[in-house]
C-alpha cells in the first residue's frame, strides 16, 4: 500500500510539472526534486529522468532538510555523531 501511494505521488509531481510546462509556465525548470519522507533519500530528475540521488537530513539547529554531509556531525568525546548542522547553521 504505502509503494502505491509513493507511485501516485510521483506520478501527481510529474503530471503537475508536465502540465505546467505544457502550458508555457515561464521561470519553471526541468529539474523536479523528490524526497522520501521516511529515507530521506532526495532523487533529482531531469526532464523525468534521474541525474542523482543522495541523502537529506534535517539540521539540528534551523530544523531545514539540507543534502547531507559528513562535515556537519558534531561529535562527542568518544567521536559519536550528536547533532548535525547545515552548511548555513555551521
């Protein structure tokens, strides 16, 4: 069930995005950018074909979905990861 509403959803994204351009929406762009909710993985299509795929992660300290990387880890004593910041944030 849940894979039906992820496909429905990209699907909407898609035919919303295709009808906008369609139409002669102007400053629109042909990159679409999809996150999961529950991976938190951001897959960025263009023109409905996939160009990338990479990981999000909501910073500890303004609460944005930013692409993830490892240089935003605060880490511990011990080098545990305890929060993560945002390039903006750091």
């Amino acid at each position: 069930m849940h894979r039906e509403n992820e496909r429905k959803t990209m699907q909407t994204s898609m035919v919303c995005h295709a009808i906008n351009r369609s139409m002669g929406a102007t400053g629109m762009s042909d990159y679409i950018e999809l996150i999961n909710p529950q991976t938190r993985i951001c897959k960025l299509l263009k023109g409905g074909v996939v160009i990338a795929e990479y990981k999000m992660e909501q910073c500890d300290k303004c609460s944005t979905l930013s692409k993830l990387d490892e240089f935003g880890y605060q880490r511990g004593q011990r080098g545990e990861k305890l929060l993560w910041f945002c390039g903006g944030c750091r």
